[in-house]
C-alpha cells in the first residue's frame, strides 16, 4: 500500500509509527464568550475611584472638619482667632466648609492662627486634586468604552464561574484529554469528563450556545471558528489569550523514503512565503474582536444616573418640606 501524507496536528503522544514533516501551519486555540453589557451606568459613576480610596475620602470628609474646629478653637484660646463674635468654624460650619472645598466651593470666612490656615488649605488642595481626577477618570470612563475581559488565564477561568463547551469528538477535546497535569487538565476533570452535555456537535453549535448563556465558554481553533462567525462577531467576545497553541504538519510513515523530499520543499515554501499565501487565501482573516467605536459622544443614556440622583434628592427635600409644614402647623406656627 502506498504511503500518503496527510495533514494532521502535532502532539506530544502518538499511538502510531508516523513521521511529523516540516510545519505547515501553526493553530491557536481561544475561548469565546457573550460580550459583556457596557452600559451600567450607575457604576461608571463609582469606578472611577477604587473602594480603597473611597474609604479614604470619607475618613477624610470625616476627620478633617474635626481638625478644622478643634484648630480654630484653640486659636481662639491663644489669641490667634478673634476672641469676640460668633464662632466661625464650629464643628457645623467646619463639616460644611470641608464638603464645599471638595466640591469646589469658597468660604467667605477666612482663618487667622497659621495651623487653622493650615488646614484650611489642605481641604482646598486636596478637593482641587480629587475633583479633576474624579473628573477626568469618569469623563474618559463614560466617552471611551473599555472592554473588561471576565477572564484572561485557565486558572481564572476555573474560578470565574463559566462552564466550558468544546466540539464532541474534535481535536480539542483529544488535546484536553491528553493533558496529564495543569490547569487544562483541571478544566478537562471539571467540565468535561462525564459530563455529555458540555459537548456539542460542530462549532456552529458551540457559538450558539456561548450567544444564549452569558455563563457558557466556547473553546476551539482560532482560525477554525472566525470562519463561521459571521453575524455573531459582534454579540461574542474572544477571550486574547492563546489558552493552546499547536502546529500542523504533514504525516507519513517513519520509513518513507520521501520524507526528507517532503521536509525540504515545505521549507522551500516556506522561505519563497508560498505557505504565507495559501494560508491567506485559504484560511479566514482573524479578527479577534468586534470594531469599537472607541471615542462616543455622551448622550443622555450615560448620565441617567445624575438626573436620577437630582430626581431622588428633590423627592426628598420635598416629604422634608411637607413634614417640616406639618410640624409647625401642628404647633401653631405661622408659616407666611
């Protein structure tokens, strides 16, 4: 019987007397998932800081007006302050000059003793340096839209929740069931092995699915599975870590006697780039992403939360005026 090469993917372990030729192509393996929704709103208007340095702000917004009246009133003691009049900076007054310099308000009472000054100050500086980059950090946050990958390596991806689908009877579930350690083999044990209903049929099948449940993962050649993509690019997300990479290459017989026929025209091909265009005209151009528009104009959908804020706070400040009306009328205020 003749010998007759065939096209098949390089591993580690083989059952058989064959012979792996030159490299004809090299494959990488990417999982695909629903592209996560972009327009929550209501956490665009707190990611901006980290929790570490909201925690710190509000120590700060707590601490700083107790300095602030403790300093003033000490200068009071020592002369430094007017001794006659009212209190200016009083713990009341103090909390609500601090809040207005982080807003970027002025005071029109100004501090004489130098650490009231002090402190006076800081609260300036410091509301002038977190206003422009809370401002900044959110105009960019709202007007660029970034994608947050739900995962990046095999090891957060086991943690993360998703349940991985690859072809039945592929050549990615051979490659994962020949995994002897790691965290592929981990995958393989914990949503594969025993389970049939993690396989599916073909890949169209498999993007199906990954477009239907935000929790499942898709696994299979790259190249394989933009050429069956089509309208569904822009709905799934391709996670841009290469979780396998492999090559293919041409198999034969151990003992062909034109092996190394076979090995020095392939390196032929490839040197002259013959593989490069072939491969181009054959195999899909890999697009990994949907285009973004990476730079949008605000519209009213991205600042819904401000005006859903000013809304609540006006509900409010209308139940206080309504009870503050029925307070004084039961007694026997005059409110004109």
């Amino acid at each position: 019987m003749p010998s007759i090469p065939f096209l098949g993917f390089a591993t580690q372990n083989s059952r058989y007397d064959v012979y792996a030729a030159y490299c004809v192509k090299h494959f990488r393996f990417r999982m695909y998932v629903m592209r996560p929704d972009l327009d929550n709103h209501w956490q665009s208007f707190v990611k901006p800081f980290s929790m570490h340095l909201w925690l710190a702000i509000v120590t700060t917004l707590v601490l700083m007006p107790v300095v602030l009246a403790l300093s003033y009133i000490a200068g009071r003691r020592t002369d430094f302050e007017l001794t006659e009049g009212p209190h200016l900076f009083n713990f009341r007054e103090a909390y609500i000059v601090t809040y207005g310099a982080f807003l970027q308000q002025s005071s029109e009472n100004i501090p004489k003793s130098p650490s009231t000054r002090l402190v006076f100050w800081l609260a300036f500086i410091l509301g002038v340096i977190l206003y422009t980059a809370y401002s900044a950090a959110l105009i960019s946050k709202l007007t660029v839209q970034k994608i947050d990958y739900p995962f990046l390596t095999t090891e957060e991806m086991l943690r993360s929740g998703y349940k991985l689908n690859v072809v039945r009877g592929h050549y990615t579930l051979a490659v994962l069931q020949n995994m002897a350690a790691g965290p592929l083999a981990q995958v393989y044990r914990k949503h594969l092995q025993g389970n049939p209903r993690a396989l599916v049929d073909d890949i169209e099948s498999g993007l199906m699915r990954v477009s239907r449940d935000s929790k499942i993962v898709f696994l299979d050649i790259l190249e394989l599975t933009e050429a069956v993509l089509g309208k569904r690019r822009c709905s799934l997300l391709t996670i841009p870590t290469d979780f396998i990479r492999t090559h293919a290459t041409l198999v034969v017989r151990k003992r062909m006697p034109y092996k190394k026929a076979f090995d020095y025209y392939l390196r032929k091909m490839w040197e002259s780039g013959q593989l490069e265009r072939l491969r181009i005209k054959w195999w899909a151009t890999v697009k990994t992403n949907c285009p973004e528009k990476y730079l949008t104009s605000m519209d009213m959908e991205q600042v819904s939360a401000v005006f859903m804020c000013l809304l609540i706070g006006i509900l409010v400040s209308l139940i206080l005026f309504i009870l503050e009306a029925i307070h004084h009328k039961l007694r026997g205020y005059n409110l004109s």
